[in-house]
C-alpha cells in the first residue's frame, strides 16, 4: 500500500522554537508538494520540487521558511524562528496527482 | 495566476438526494480537473478527476462534468449517504515546464452535510 507518510503527526512547540516537518513521498514520485491548510486561509501552496529542486516556492515566508528535499525519498519544511500564527496542519502531497500524507498538526504557543 | 472559484460554501441535503458542486477557473490553459474529499481530522483524498479531452467522467455514484468553452466543472453525487458528508475541493493544473501536470489552484471548499 503506498502512502505518503508524515512525522510528526501532531507538534506543540513555543514561540521561537524551531520546527522540522519531514515527508517520505511514495516511491517513483519525483514531484513533492508542500501546503498548508486553516480554517481562514483553505489550502495554501507553499512550496513544490520536481526531481528534488525547487520550482515554486513564492507561498512560503523566506524570512523563516524554508524546504529541502536532501534526497528522493525525503521532503523537509522547516520554520525557524515559529509563531503562533503558523499554527495550522501542514500536509506533503506526492505525485502529479498529489496523493496527500495524513498532516502535521503543529500548534505554536 | 488561475483562481479557481467553488459553490456553494456549504451545502445539506437528505440522505438519497443528489448534490452537486460547481467549479470555475480562470485559465484556458489547465487541463486536469481533480476533486478531493477530506473528511474531519483527515486528509484530502482523490475522488474523481478530469483532463480535458474528456467532457464527462463517472465512477459509481459520483461524476464530474466539464464546459471548457464556459470554464466550469462540476461533481455530481447521486444517492447521497451520511459517511459522504465531508469538505469537498475542486482544484485545476495546467502543463508546468515540460511535465503533463504542474501547481493545483484549489477552490476554497463545499462542506456538504447528508441528513440521514
């Protein structure tokens, strides 16, 4: 069965702090979705790769944002320093269909 | 950029009824039409989608229709049951850079409510 898997599923951390987000796409995908989703905003793009190089990434505040994909079978989204206002689950999707991971909840006090 | 636009923001109907969901988008271009349906807690799943070759597409109680020379595409639920209520979101993809699909553009979403 092949799923786009997520760690961690559910992250409290404190303002400040920073967090790292890691998705493992389904084998033979080589385009990797980033998004994240609030009751306010819906599902915003904030980043995407094909065959592991950026190709858009204007949804995502540089200042604190930043994604990597060091190999094919793994995407990281990283914020450094957080803020509550980025409270929101963020979901990796895989694939030119974009198969969904089940999420990181990340909560930000 | 494409906007996608999607109505209603919610909908109810009664178990056995049909619901249909209406998408617009702004680009010519796109010519791959998923709906994703995510229910509370989890992710948005695939249900159903269309490229624009083809103007109608179905898979059982669900069917997606698309007007390219209008720009609308439409999910259509027939029968509707309880567990089919979730948030359903359109979204639209065009040709990126040589690949056959590149970014989603999603609709805000329809929180459709089926009343046993």
């Amino acid at each position: 069965d092949a799923r786009v898997t997520q760690t961690p599923r559910h992250k409290v951390t404190e303002m400040g702090q920073e967090v790292t987000m890691r998705c493992q796409p389904i084998l033979g995908h080589n385009t990797v979705f980033w998004y994240r989703q609030t009751m306010m905003q819906g599902l915003e793009l904030l980043a995407y790769f094909r065959n592991r190089a950026p190709l858009d990434d204007s949804g995502m505040p540089k200042d604190r944002f930043s994604a990597e994909m060091p190999d094919a079978t793994l995407a990281t989204l990283k914020i450094q320093p957080s803020e509550p206002r980025d409270s929101a689950v963020y979901f990796c999707a895989s694939g030119l269909e974009q198969f969904f991971g089940p999420g990181t909840r990340l909560t930000v006090l | 950029g494409e906007n996608v636009e999607q109505h209603p923001s919610t909908l109810s109907v009664q178990e056995g009824d049909s619901a249909v969901i209406k998408c617009t988008y702004s680009d010519s271009a796109s010519n791959y039409f998923p709906w994703y349906k995510q229910e509370l807690g989890k992710r948005p799943q695939l249900i159903i989608d269309i490229r624009s070759n083809v103007g109608e597409k179905k898979d059982q109680r669900i069917a997606v229709t698309l007007n390219k020379t209008a720009k609308h595409f439409s999910l259509h639920i027939t029968e509707t049951q309880p567990e089919d209520s979730a948030v359903y979101f359109c979204a639209a993809s065009k040709s990126d850079r040589g690949s056959t699909l590149g970014r989603l553009y999603f609709g805000r979403g329809t929180q459709l409510t089926v009343w046993p």
